[in-house]
C-alpha cells in the first residue's frame, strides 16, 4: 500500500474504516439475569421501555418484533458496532406507528454481548395522533448532590499542529481561528485538556535517525503544547502515529496528512522515544504539572485503518509505552485502548491483571449513542473504581454528514452527558472546531464537520446545547417527570446556587438517526412544576435552541445562504445572530405556596434553558 492523498485519503477511509486489526480475543463473559420488571408505555410517535438494572451489566440490547413468536431484530441504536444502550428507560421512536410492536431486553457484560438470555416478552402500539404532554416538577428545596460535568475532563480536536496553520477554508486563517476556538472551549464550557491525534507526526519532527542513530528534537511539540498551556488547557498526549523513520512500514498511512499506523521497526527505540518524550515534558513544564495530564497510547488500533499490527502487537505497544512513563515517574497516568466502538477494553483489563503492567484509565470511544457503562468491566477484572474515559464520542461517526449541523445532534449530546452524569468521569466530544483535515479541509460553511464550532467559530446547535449545561449550578435539585415519553425522549435537570438562583434544563430529543429532521408526532407540550422557592418575586430568562433559534443553519438560510462560504457583509450578520435565543420575553412572577409554573411547547428536537433569579 502506498501513501495516499487527496481524493483518495477519503476513498481508503472508508473501504478500510470498518475492517478489524485483529478478531476480539473471545474471553469468556459472566452469566447475567434476564432483566426483570419489563414494560412498556406507549405514546404519540413512540414507545418507552423500562425494566429492572442487572448486577454486571455495561449496557442492554433491545429487540423488536411484530409478532410476539418473532423474528427478533436488534435496534438499530447509534454505530451497528454499539447496539447496547447504558440503562433503562429508553425509548423507541424507530417503529411504524399505530402498528403493535413486541420488545425483549438482554443485558449485556460487555459492547458484543449478544448472548445473554431475554427478558419476558411486552408489546405496545405507538399512538398515530392525539394530545402528547410532560409534566415536569423541580425541587428547589431538595438537593440530591453536585452536578456532575462530565464534558470538562477534555475535548477532542484532531491534531495540534494546526495552531501553526496559515490560510484555510473560507479564507480563514487556520491556526488564529483554532487557537480561538480552545479558548472558547476553556472559558465558556469549562473544558480543562485537549485530546488530539498526531504529536508524533513528522510535521512536529520529534524523532528522525542520523546515520542510524535516533535524534530527537522536542521543539515542535513544545511550540503547540506551550500554546495549548497558554490557553488556559492541558493537553491528553495520544502517543501516535509513527515517526516515518521508526515505522517498520512507512507506506501504511491514514488521512490526508499521512499519518503512518505501523508498528515500530525496533520496540527498544520506540520505548526510547516515549521514555525522552515523558522526560522532557516534566523537565520543561515540572512534575506537579505533568502528573495532571495524562499519556493515551495510539488510537483505535482495533480498527486496521488506524493499526496495522494485531491484537499482540497493541498490547506490546502498551506494556513498553506504560513502562516507559511510569520509569520517569509512577505517577504519570497512563492509559488506553483508545478502542473504536468499545473494543478491546476486555482484552487490556485482562492482559493487565495479568501481566502487572499499570492502567490509570480505561479509554473507547462510541457515535451514535451514550456510552456503556464500563464500571462493570472493570471490577471483574480487578480494577474496581478504574476511572473510565470516552476520549471520542459524538452523533455519527461519518465525516460530512449534515446531522453534525443541527438541532439533533445538540440534543444527542445533551442526553449523552446527562445519561454519563454520575458513572463516566470524561466524555469527549469530537471534536471542537470545523478546522479538521482528517479527510480533507472543509469545502463549505455548512458541511457536516464534526466540530462544535463552524469555520469562522460560529457556535453550532450542539455548542448551544454544551453550553446550556454548562450553564447548571453547583447543586443538583431532586426532579421528576411524568407524561408521554417522559424519563429518555424528555428529560430535565434542574440546579441551584447558594444565593437562590435556579436553573433548569428540558430536552426533547431522540437517539433515532432517522428523526434527525424532526417529528411532529414527536412534538411535546410541557409544564414545568418549581417547588419549595422562597416567597416573593423571581425574574424568568427562557432561552431556546430548536429548528428557529440558536441554529446556525437557519441563521445562514435566513440570509440567503446558498454558496459555499459567507461574504464579509455575511460573516458580519452571521456573527451577530451567534448567541443563544430568548423564547419568551423575560418577565417577573411569584412563588404563589413556594411553587411556580411555566408552560410552554417543547418540539422534537428542542432544548430550554429556564433560568429563576430571586428579585
């Protein structure tokens, strides 16, 4: 195989992106329960399953039928590598409606686990039409804990080299606008590191050899992580890809910058360079620092476009790569697989109880649905409490798909996070900025990138959506929720502080794909309940993200869109429509019995952000 470009890059990409290194190692899984308490609730549009969690279980299948004596399908939820779900309720907007479906739940010990037995056998028929609503209560008075924040652990961002990029697409200027949009990331979502592919690429010139002896040369790599460290940020170092003269095959590449995916031609020069690399970064930036950010070995080596080697080959990579770290200080953290679709978690955990080679965090990444729960994994093989760490996740998994752009995809990433609250310490969207040459530089404004921001750091849907939860205060309030498709498709979270502010968060979205343009069966009227609020007045801001505010693809059609990139004069009005949306007039009300009401529709997909403040 040659290295390829251009064009081509992206043909490879996906003849290749689903062939497998090697075949799973087949280890032997726990027996599990059949889930218990199955039912189902049928609504407009869809129908919402619940059951009983089972000890050890990562997640759930689910199964459908039309007929109760089958044949059995398995949902397509997210990625056809990731069927299982991470916890009950989930709810089924996929079917036909007004026809009876069948449902059975299996639990599952791990992301391929389709073996364990079903549950009992329940059926519901979606409503064709009919009055749809929720009803939300919120607890002022009742705090049930902190919120969690899973998306502030770290946010991906391809490769960092791109802080030294000059002209781009739109006429933009690469690096400036990459720079700004850390930044953004940092001061408006919280974010603390950056994961991103490619510090051991020939462009940052790490390593060369000179009359077969290695020379390293570390300037590169401090130029990109001095100015991550400016920003405010840390970096995750992904040990990868190859250096060109390490690589016991240069020809092998990914993406159109070439990053090489072989082996090391000599494992001792390999474990030579991570050694150097750990040693200068804790001379230059001291150990107390670099002890807080974290080494990641490769990237989804499971997947061949990405691992040229096997299985063994992966595991022998890690074992010389811990070592490595840990021989310039045991308390650098180091981890992995950083598998595709949450492969190879099994297959590490177990190599590492048996081998003693240390693991500070477990790493996968998953499109297309929230992530497992891997807690279950861990303590069977004997690291109970393993911090967990999805270090790619996101809303599809193809580049240049136009979900990436709209008001779906802002409620896909509000409801991964809020299911991750609690279980999973980092979830990483991927990735933050439109500037991204994986496959090519974006050909227009609006093309299906995978960043939260546009060319330009125009704030998409899903920013909106990151930033409205970013927007949560530091208690948790005890809420609940009833109605059609309440518990999945409509969820709530509502905050306070100390000083009697409150703020609540209501999504209406689906985890279906095919639902991305919305539903009108889906569509819900919501009344929002607050409770145990002190007498008197309080000031109302309700801001709204759905197909007519805060989306940056209606702002571009509002102003004539239609060519590929924004004049100046359209640069200028896009800019000033980049703000999140007021739904409704702010307005004064009063705690009537300490409680107050709020109604308002809420559509598929849609989110409120519904902020009390004490007169």
């Amino acid at each position: 195989m040659t290295d390829i470009k251009g064009p081509a890059a992206r043909a490879d990409w996906e003849a290749r992106i689903g062939i497998r290194s090697d075949a799973d190692a087949g280890l032997e899984l726990p027996a599990l329960a059949a889930p218990g308490g199955v039912r189902a609730s049928a609504g407009r549009g869809q129908v919402t399953l619940d059951w009983e969690p089972v000890v050890g279980a990562a997640g759930y299948i689910v199964e459908r039928s039309w007929s109760p004596a089958g044949p059995w399908d398995l949902l397509v939820i997210g990625e056809p590598e990731v069927r299982p779900v991470p916890h009950p309720p989930f709810t089924d907007t996929s079917g036909e409606a007004g026809r009876e479906a069948h449902y059975r739940i299996a639990a599952s010990a791990s992301v391929k686990d389709y073996d364990q037995p079903r549950s009992d056998v329940v059926a519901a028929t979606s409503l064709t039409a009919g009055e749809a609503a929720v009803e939300i209560t919120v607890d002022a008075a009742t705090v049930v804990g902190p919120i969690a924040r899973p998306w502030r652990p770290m946010i991906g961002a391809e490769h960092l080299s791109q802080l030294e990029a000059g002209a781009g697409p739109g006429g933009r200027v690469i690096g400036a606008e990459f720079s700004i949009a850390l930044r953004m990331a940092h001061d408006e979502l919280g974010i603390e590191a950056v994961r991103a592919h490619a510090i051991l690429n020939d462009d940052l010139g790490a390593y060369r050899e000179v009359d077969g002896r290695p020379v390293y040369d570390f300037s590169g790599i401090d130029r990109v992580y001095d100015h991550v460290l400016g920003l405010g940020m840390r970096p995750i170092v992904e040990l990868g890809f190859m250096p060109r003269d390490l690589a016991s095959d240069r020809s092998i590449t990914v993406f159109e910058y070439g990053a090489i995916i072989s082996p090391p031609k000599d494992w001792d020069r390999w474990e030579s360079l991570v050694y150097e690399l750990a040693s200068h970064l804790v001379d230059r930036y001291g150990l107390d620092e670099v002890r807080q950010w974290a080494f990641e070995v490769w990237n989804e080596a499971n997947l061949e476009v990405f691992w040229s080697g096997t299985r063994e080959d992966y595991l022998r990579l890690y074992d010389i790569s811990a070592r490595a770290i840990k021989a310039v200080d045991a308390r650098l953290v180091v981890g992995g697989p950083a598998s595709a679709a949450g492969k190879w978690v099994d297959d590490l955990l177990a190599h590492c109880q048996v081998s003693g080679t240390p693991i500070d965090f477990i790493s996968t990444h998953t499109y297309g649905n929230a992530p497992l729960d891997l807690r279950p994994i861990a303590a069977r093989h004997g690291f109970p409490g393993l911090p967990q760490w999805w270090t790619e996740w996101g809303a599809h998994a193809t580049h240049f798909n136009p979900v990436h752009d709209s008001p779906w995809s802002a409620t896909y990433l509000v409801r991964g996070m809020a299911s991750a609250m609690g279980r999973t310490e980092a979830l990483a969207y991927w990735t933050i900025s439109d500037h991204f040459e994986e496959l090519g530089r974006a050909p227009r404004l609006l093309h299906g990138g995978f960043g939260l921001l546009s060319i330009g750091n125009l704030r998409k849907p899903r920013w909106w959506g990151l930033w409205m939860l970013e927007q949560l205060l530091t208690d948790r309030l005890a809420a609940s929720i009833s109605g059609d498709g309440a518990g999945d498709m409509v969820q709530a979270i509502g905050s306070r502080a100390d000083d009697g502010r409150i703020t609540i968060v209501v999504w209406n979205g689906t985890v279906d794909v095919s639902k991305a343009d919305g539903d009108p069966l889906l569509d819900r009227a919501a009344v929002l309940h607050v409770t145990g609020l002190s007498e008197g007045g309080y000031r109302l801001r309700h801001r709204r993200l759905d197909a007519v505010h805060s989306n940056l693809v209606a702002s571009w059609a509002d102003i004539g869109g239609g060519r590929e990139w924004p004049n100046d004069d359209g640069w200028e009005r896009l800019s000033a429509r980049d703000h999140l949306e007021e739904f409704e007039p702010d307005r004064m009300m009063t705690a009537d019995g300490n409680a107050l009401g709020v109604t308002f529709q809420l559509p598929m997909p849609s989110i409120s952000l519904i902020e009390l403040t004490p007169a």
